[in-house]
C-alpha cells in the first residue's frame, strides 16, 4: 500500500505543478471604432427684435440737413460672413434719389452707414453694403439717415426700404 500512496501522493503534486504552471484564462475582447457627427450651418436673420424706423420727426419748411437714425438688429451664426443692402425705396429710382412722398409731393433723403453722413448705404455688394461678421447674438447695426432740405409743402411723407441681409 506504501507503493499506492507514493503514486497518489505523487500524481496530487503532479497535478498540483500543472496547476501553478498553467497560465490563467484571460477574458477575450475585440473593439471597433465609430464617429459622432454634427454638421451645422450658417444663418442669419435681421428682424429678431424688429427694426426701428429712421423717424425725422416734425419740423418747419426752413430747415436743412435734418438727421435722424434707425437700428437694424442682425443675429448671424459666429464666423458667419454677411453684407447687408438697402434698396432705394419705394418712392426712388435708385439709392441716389430715395424720396419720402406724401402722394403728389416727394421729399429727398439719403440713408449711410456712417453716423458722420459720408458713406451712402445702398444695395451694391463690394460697392455700397455694410459687410460684418456674426457674433452668434444680435448686432445692433445702426443706420443713420438725412433729409438735405424741408422746403416742401406741408404735409406727411413716408417712404419703405428693404433691408436684406445675404451670408
């Protein structure tokens, strides 16, 4: 029985061996890659709040070189490029004669970018546009208008212009 206990004996230490000399079993893995997107594009708008109007007031038919300003409001993606144009109104046949009328009566005026009057705002790219660069919140871009002369039969006189902004 001596013989049967050193071969048990022996095969547990062989089998113990095996064991301590066995790498472990490690857990298998396999990995991929993937993006994660976004595309976005550039806007702008130019009536978020709503313009103000460019209001002369009231004044007797002996003034000269009234001046009054407005405010566009302009909100354009950061980065984003813009010109803005003025058209000539619905009383002028181009920016150079704008003209408020009251019907039968037209009064002059003129419309810049400058608050110094220098520079005509009109609806020329690269010629007579203000160009600017969104923020990503709203610009106030001021316009600054001027009547030369009110020598001109009493009475109200309107006129409308289109702002458009392009990016």
């Amino acid at each position: 029985m001596n013989t049967i206990h050193r071969l048990r004996s022996f095969l547990f230490l062989l089998v113990l061996a095996g064991a301590a000399l066995a790498t472990p079993a490690f857990a298998q893995t396999a990995s991929t890659t993937f993006d994660v997107t976004i595309t976005i594009t550039s806007t702008c708008s130019i009536d978020a709040p709503t313009a103000t109007d460019v209001a002369f007031g009231t004044h007797p038919s002996t003034e000269t070189d009234v001046d009054a300003d407005g405010l566009l409001n302009v909100n354009c993606t950061l980065g984003t490029p813009y010109d803005i144009a003025l058209n000539e109104g619905l009383n002028g046949a181009d920016v150079a004669t704008r003209a408020m009328s009251d019907g039968a009566n037209e009064v002059p005026y003129q419309l810049f970018q400058d608050a110094g009057r220098t520079t005509v705002w009109g609806e020329t790219a690269g010629i007579d546009t203000l160009a600017g660069t969104g923020s990503g919140a709203v610009q106030e871009i001021p316009v600054y208008g001027r009547v030369p002369s009110t020598n001109f039969p009493a009475s109200s006189y309107t006129d409308t212009v289109t702002a458009t902004i392009t990016y």
